[in-house]
C-alpha cells in the first residue's frame, strides 16, 4: 500500500487539504495528515478546526512515497518556513521521492530549490515565489518528480493526478465516475 503524508498548518485551504485527503483514501491509499504547529489541531484559513493524524515531531516518514502540500496563506508561509518539513523535502526530492503542491505551496519548493529548470504551477499571482520554476499556468502540472496544482479549482485534477502517479494510468477514472467528476467537466465545456 502507498503512503503519502499530507502537512497541514494554521491558514491552510480548506478544499485543497481535505478534498487531497478523501480522493487519496477512496483510492485505497494510506494518508497521514501531519501538523507541523505542534499539536494535533489546526485552524484551516476560513476557521475550520481539523483535527491531524499525527504531529510532525512525533512521525516517522521512512514509508513515505509522497509527500504533499496544501495551499492557502499563511499556511503555505507556515510549510515554507519550518524547517524540520524543510529537511524533509530535500532528503525526500534527492532520493527521487514524489512531491506534491498546489496554490501558494510551492513557494516552499521554490525556497529550497526544487523546482529550478521545472515546469510548475501555482495560484495567479504567486509565480515569483516558485524560484527557479517554468510557471505552465495550468490546473496541474507534472514534470519528474514534482506535482504542482493552481488552486482550489484544482483540488480535484490535482488529487485525481496524485492517484494515477501512485496507482497507475487509469487508476483514478473509477473515482471520477463515482464521485461525478465527469459530470462537472461536461458542464464546463
């Protein structure tokens, strides 16, 4: 079975964290949501208290095969900015390991150098925080070892890529149909 640790902290984007976190579990894969605030409970950007699997100083991320961030401001500020998440990353990137983040979240990726001479995506207007990156400007992008999502729009293409890349081609279209996906990008045309 397939881990992936989701990191969630004060100021995250509701939709992005927790929409990640369902598709991810409906597909059968293991999701561990980790606090990086020091406790268990996190207050999302629009005063949601959610209550994390794990707190970061007490995990053990050996299992990981992804590692995911969520969105939103300041809790993409909060990922950026701690340093033990930051350790983590690079470790996680230089053993060619999955990494995954949406909205204002790949600033951290940015910070650290991930993404330089990669093709990325992020929320309209936080391009120059993405250090080094290719901006596509597209819903999700997908270049080697990173994932990267646009916004809350996105917390459904962006969730369903993660599945495929773990799972196999394919392995999200039960899930699309299921949670009427199809349905919505058939209105949208």
């Amino acid at each position: 079975m397939k881990t992936v640790y989701i990191f969630f902290a004060d100021g995250l984007e509701d939709i992005e964290a927790l929409a990640t976190v369902d598709i991810l579990r409906r597909a059968g894969i293991n999701v561990k949501t980790v606090s990086i605030m020091g406790n268990e409970i996190i207050t999302s950007a629009h005063g949601v208290r959610i209550i994390t699997d794990e707190v970061f100083e007490h995990t053990d991320f050996s299992d990981a095969d992804m590692l995911v961030l969520p969105g939103g401001l300041p809790g993409s500020t909060h990922l950026r900015d701690f340093e033990p998440l930051q350790k983590l990353l690079l470790s996680h990137n230089e053993k060619g390991g999955l990494i995954a983040a949406i909205c204002a979240a790949p600033m951290a990726l940015g910070n650290l150098g991930l993404l330089n001479g990669k093709h990325a995506t992020c929320y309209p207007g936080c391009e120059d925080t993405m250090t080094g990156a290719q901006p596509t400007g597209e819903l999700c992008t997908v270049c080697g070892n990173i994932i990267t999502g646009q916004g809350p729009a996105a917390a459904f293409p962006f969730a369903y890529t993660i599945v495929d890349i773990l799972l196999g081609a394919g392995s999200s279209d039960g899930l699309k149909e299921g949670m009427m996906y199809r349905h919505l990008l058939a209105e949208g045309e």
